[in-house]
C-alpha cells in the first residue's frame, strides 16, 4: 500500500492523543507520540506519508507483520459468525487454538489457560505455582520484565519495577548469567553457567526451599537485552528445581512463535518447564491475548479442586480465531524457519561486521529474529554509553542514535544501552538488510560519543 499523505488528520489525530490518552511508562507532558496512518508488512507510515521500517514488531509481537490478510480474514469470519462468548463455554475458536498451541510446545504442556496478555499470564502462573507447592516465595533475575501488573512489575528486575516495589509480593530476585557484564567474574561461558548456578542455589538455601513456590525466567531476556543464556544453564535450573520441588516457570511472552527460530525458545535448550506463559506472537498482537501453558502434574491439582482465578475475556473468540489463523499462516508460510535462517545467515554476519567497524558496539548477541547491540562509551572499559536508566540529558548519545535512525526511515527499539533488531519474523532479506544498512549509519552517530 502507498501511504497517502493527509497532515490534517495527522494533526488533529495528534491533538485528541495530546488532550485525553494516558501514555503507559511515561511522563505525560515530555513525550511526543508520532502519529500512525497505516502499517502493513515489515512497514508503517505517518501521516505525512514519511514510511518506516520497523525494527520493533511494534512492541516485539507483529511476528507476522501488520495487516496478514489470512489473519484479517478470519478476524472478520469469527466476528460475523461469533463475536464474543463467556469462557465457560466449549468454542471452536478457542478449542481450536488451545490444540494449535498445545501441539507447539514442549513436554506434556498440554493444558492451556487463556489470558488477555503477558502480565495476566504471569499473574496467573504465580497463583498456579503457590497453590500447587503450597508455598509463598517466587524467585526471578535482575535483568528481567515480566509485565506492568502487581506480581508480575515486582518479579521484574530492571527500573521499571521501583516505583511499584513495596517488598511485599514475596519476590526475591538473583543475578543470571551474562557473560558481558558478569557479575561472578567469570571468563568463560562454561564459569559464567557454573557460578550463575551456584549462586541460584546458594539463594535458594538462604531463603529456605521449602518456602518457595517458583522460580520464573524469560527463556531468553528480550527488553532487558536478549542475553541468551549460557549451555546448560536452563537444564541446570530445571534440576535445581526438581531436587527442591519448586515449579519451573518460562516467560516465553516475546521469545515465543518463531522470535528465535523456535516455536518456543525452551526448543533450543532441550528444557521443559512445569508452567509457560505466552502472549504477542500468538496472533501476532492483532487481537489481545496470553495464556499459560500448564504440565499434567499441576494441571492434576486442580483436577477436583477448582482454580480460584479467571478473566472475563479468558480464550476470546475473536482473538482465538486470529491465533489460529497466525499459527497456520506460521506453519503454512515457514516464518519459524525463515527467522532461523535469516538470523543465521543475515543478520548474525551483518551485527558482527557492524561490531568491527562501530566503536560504539561493545556486544553482539541474539537468534532467529531476536538480537541486541550492547552499546558503549570504550571497548576496553565495557563503560556503557549511557549510565545505568539514564534520562534528560544524561541519555542523549541514545536519543541521538535514536533519531538519526528515525530520520533515515528505520524505527529502532532502544533500550538503555541497547539497540534491539526484532523486526517482524517473516521479514523479507531485502527488506532485512536495507534495515541493517540503516542502521550501519546511525551507529556513526553512536560513535561520535566513544572515548
């Protein structure tokens, strides 16, 4: 589709944002939200026809683009026929969607509980995990989101939890492995793993096993800087939590439906968990929803007795039905494996020539569609370029990053010190690397701040 420029829209669209919408994680009077005319595919333009490639997956979900139109198609089928339908009731969309899933994912994870998003999941993981094990503690990792809602912003472990943290939602958190940025001194991969286990269980003694429920990590960190974890690690874990009886939670809400070139990350790490919470790729953020992804052991517990929790839109039909046409069109289209080959192929080789010639780009890391640059003042030091949850002035090599690529058509997902590159999963190579090479120039910009 060619965007058609129409600023007067634009304009007023802009103003109805300015005078009533309440922007999540922001300061309400600071922001400057562009206005979006269209989007379709790898792409998305503004009102002023200005078109742009987007690097983001809107907010790492459009994992079949913007617009499929076998996913609009059944939107539009399921809502003629059935718009909306209580969950206590059998529906073939959600019936459907629940198998579609269940086929995906690993183990015996053969029980789905719907949600309306990632945090619910989270939330409804939690209660399952304490009400199986009978225990109040869950334990998570610094560097980690998890979502915006109670439970799940105080299992967080980045800035975004502060504001919300009263230190009573049973939460403990303990340092995972990233290698880059150790925080056990390791120098290997293979010590990274160790330590990073050992500390997990030395925690565990000191908070005493038998008071803790579960143990919940992203399988792979997405906006706290796709650390991929170290081999063994997660099968480490998983034992560690089979000798104390605690439940095994993955966050699989961005790292799953083809992100990694998996249908879920777990795949790659030969790892079941107990409980897997997912959400975005499902239907690729076309309706809103997430669910939990439940192991017969606990799905046992609540065989006789009831599960005290639900959501009024739990499994919706609209959203059911564009999860199920996502997953065919998944199936159908190759997207898993084309975001394997391309991550593989492309843009693996491309990140790490940027790395040689940026100074700014101290790490590479990633898998399928899901990567990160880990920017940097000086190699040698590792000092980032921006302080640790830098604002105003003090984040400008950032924001300058930022709008150079902004300015050359690429929207980019930055993250303190990190550049993300999670475009959609079926991204065209051409596409792709007009992308990479936009984003070749906006690192000279970054470089202009390095020692």
């Amino acid at each position: 589709m060619t965007p058609q420029p129409d600023p007067e829209v634009g304009a007023a669209v802009k103003a109805a944002d300015r005078a009533h919408v309440f922007h999540s994680w922001s300061a309400q009077e600071l922001i400057d939200p562009l206005a979006v005319a269209g989007a379709e595919g790898s792409y998305f333009w503004d009102y002023d026809g200005k078109r742009y490639l987007d690097f983001t997956s809107g907010l790492v979900y459009t994992n079949i683009g913007y617009q499929h139109p076998k996913v609009v198609a059944a939107i539009q089928e399921q809502a003629a026929r059935m718009t909306t339908f209580a969950p206590a009731f059998a529906v073939e969309a959600r019936s459907e969607a629940a198998r579609l899933i269940a086929e995906r994912t690993p183990g015996d994870l053969d029980k789905i509980f719907f949600t309306n998003g990632g945090a619910d999941a989270i939330e409804h993981a939690v209660r399952m995990a304490r009400l199986h094990t009978g225990r109040p503690k869950v334990l998570s990792a610094y560097r980690s989101y998890h979502g915006g809602t109670q439970q799940a912003v105080n299992l967080t472990g980045d800035p975004r939890r502060w504001a919300s943290d009263g230190a009573a939602a049973g939460v403990v958190h303990f340092w995972a492995p990233f290698l880059y940025r150790s925080r056990f001194y390791a120098e290997t991969e293979e010590q990274e793993c160790a330590r990073a286990l050992e500390h997990l269980e030395t925690t565990i003694a000191f908070e005493g096993p038998a008071t803790i429920a579960a143990i919940v990590l992203e399988t792979i960190p997405g906006t706290a800087g796709i650390m991929v974890p170290p081999p063994g690690y997660l099968a480490g874990v998983r034992e560690i939590c089979d000798k104390y009886g605690i439940v095994f939670v993955l966050d699989e809400v961005m790292a799953g439906f083809g992100r990694t070139g998996e249908w879920f990350a777990a795949e790659l790490f030969d790892v079941t968990p107990d409980l897997m919470t997912f959400a975005k790729g499902v239907n690729s953020g076309y309706v809103p929803l997430g669910g939990v992804a439940i192991s017969g052991a606990i799905a046992e517990t609540f065989a006789k007795r009831p599960y005290p929790g639900g959501l009024t839109y739990s499994g919706h039909p609209l959203a059911c039905a564009a999860a199920v046409a996502t997953i065919q069109v998944m199936a159908e289209e190759g997207v898993v494996e084309n975001a394997a080959r391309l991550g593989a192929d492309v843009v693996g080789p491309a990140l790490r020539e940027l790395a040689e010639r940026h100074p700014s780009v101290g790490e590479v890391r990633g898998v399928g569609m899901f990567w990160a640059l880990e920017l940097v003042r000086n190699r040698e030091t590792r000092e980032p370029l921006v302080p640790y949850n830098a604002a105003g002035a003090a984040n400008a090599p950032m924001a300058a990053f930022g709008a150079a690529a902004k300015a050359a058509g690429l929207w980019p997902f930055i993250n303190m010190n990190r550049t993300h590159v999670v475009p959609p999963c079926n991204v065209g190579e051409a596409e792709l690397k007009e992308g990479l090479a936009t984003l070749d120039t906006a690192l000279a910009v970054a470089d202009e701040y390095t020692a």
